[in-house]
C-alpha cells in the first residue's frame, strides 16, 4: 500500500473588500484584488456544491479552483487557515 500527500500552500494576500480596492490608484493593484475576489467567489461554490451534495460541482471557475480540485474530491482530508 502506497500513501501520498499533496500540501498546498496559496497566498491569497490582498484585499478581500472591493471598496478599498476600487479606490486604489494603482491600476495593475486592482486588477489583482478583482482577481483574488473572483478566486475566492469560485472557491466558495465550490465548498458550497460539495456541501451540499452537488453532482457538479464548478471547479473550473478559476484557476484557484483548479489547483486545489484534487484536495476536494475523494478521500482526502483538507484545513484551510
């Protein structure tokens, strides 16, 4: 019997408040908040469709959802800080 382990380690550094990233100046600053928010929009369907015992459940909303779809499915153990 062969046991392997997958540690993910994703910094989501930023603003998760949309107001305090819309009043930043700089620009290339905004277009990563609005992306960090689009990853953690994805990653909350999908906690929601596992949750609730979805047949689909939408990784493939970003690429967030995508690196961390094999820590979600099967018989796996996951711990989100």
């Amino acid at each position: 019997f062969c046991e392997v382990g997958r540690m993910s380690f994703i910094d989501l550094a930023g603003t998760e408040r949309g107001a305090a990233t819309l009043f930043c100046h700089d620009k290339e600053r905004q277009l990563e908040g609005a992306e960090i928010n689009k990853s953690l929009l994805a990653l909350k369907e999908c906690i929601r469709g596992l949750d609730a015992g979805k047949s689909h459940v939408p990784f493939r909303g970003s690429k967030l959802t995508e690196v961390l779809r094999d820590s979600f499915v099967g018989d796996c153990h996951t711990v989100m800080i």
